[in-house]
C-alpha cells in the first residue's frame, strides 16, 4: 500500500517542527515583554524530558522584580531571570539527560551553553540567532564547538502552526 493508498494524513507535523512547537508553546508563559524564549528536551526516542520558559525564580514575584532592559543592573531583569534553558534542564524528569536534543528559540547563551553542555545534551536546534554578534553568543559557539555538542538552525517545513482551543475541536 503507498502512503497515498493508506489515506494518512499528509499535512502533519515533522518531529523538529513539532519539539520546537513545543519549545514556542513554552514561550508564551513567559511575562517578558521584549524575549520570550521556550525551550523543550528530547530524548534519543524522542520522547520529551523538560521544557522551560524565561522568568523568575520559583517564588520571585513576576510583579516584584523589574521587566526592564535598561537602567542600573538590579533595577533591570538581567541579574534575576531563568533562561529558558536552564529551566528546561532543571524541570527535566529526573534521569540522565546525556544524548538529548535541546529544542530553544533563541540560541543559547555562554551560561546556558554551559548547562547544556554538563548535563551531557548533545545537540542544540535553534530558531532565532538574533545574538550571533555579542560576545557572549561568540563564547557559546566555542564552547559548543569544544565540547563536541552539534547546533543547527531549524528551517521549519511549516511556518505557521495553528492551534484553535474550541470545545467544539
Ligand atoms: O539563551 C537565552 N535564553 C533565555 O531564556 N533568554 C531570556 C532572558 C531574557 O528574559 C530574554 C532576553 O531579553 P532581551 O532580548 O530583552 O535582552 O530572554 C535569553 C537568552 C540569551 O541571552
Ligand atoms: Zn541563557
């Protein structure tokens, strides 16, 4: 039977379109209001084992600290926001997380590169390099390329996907 006969559907998601779905489904919990990043792990069966999204630490107020970018450190977000991918590891069922894909869609910072790396992850798809000329996105690249850890840049077969919350499906 040719997958034509079977009457499978063809419009269906790849699994890269699908886990970075997931990583930008993430991203939508996130209350920064300039980046919001999303991050989802998979596993060497493809199953999921974390995600995360960028925001203050479990029991910091998302009203209590600053969203700004600019002004003195402590009054800006910087000093007190979890990366994406740090929360994606540390939210991850306990296990190993040695051999997974770390689904971001924002290429990882040197911090970030840093976590990825030690908890064995081995390969970084990313959406968005929109940081490529900071230092800090020049040291991850190092670091990745040092530590053997395979980064690409997703090229989506679907652009758009829609998913409509309507009782009546
Ligand atoms: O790797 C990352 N992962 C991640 O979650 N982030 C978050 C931190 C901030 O909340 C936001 C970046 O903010 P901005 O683009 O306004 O500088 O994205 C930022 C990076 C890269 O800096
Ligand atoms: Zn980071």
């Amino acid at each position: 039977m040719t997958a034509q006969d079977s009457g499978k559907r063809s419009d269906y998601l790849s699994w890269d379109d699908y886990f970075m779905s997931v990583a930008l489904l993430s991203a939508q919990r996130s209350k920064d209001p300039n980046t919001q990043v999303g991050a989802c792990i998979v596993n060497r069966q493809k199953r999921i084992v974390g995600v995360g999204y960028n925001g203050f630490p479990t029991g910091c107020s998302d009203e209590a600290l600053p969203w700004h970018r600019e002004g003195d450190f402590l009054d800006t977000k910087y000093p007190y926001v979890c990366h994406a991918e740090l929360n994606a590891v540390l939210n991850s069922v306990p296990g190993n997380l040695a051999g997974c894909s770390i689904y971001t869609a924002l290429f990882p910072c040197n911090e970030c590169a840093k976590v990825i790396i030690q908890a064995g992850i081995r390969e970084v798809v990313y959406l968005s390099d929109k940081y490529a000329a900071t230092d800090s996105f020049r040291a991850s690249r190092r670091l990745f390329d040092q530590a053997g850890v395979v980064c690409r840049q997703l090229k989506p077969a679907s652009r758009i996907v829609t998913i409509t919350l309507d009782e009546n499906g």
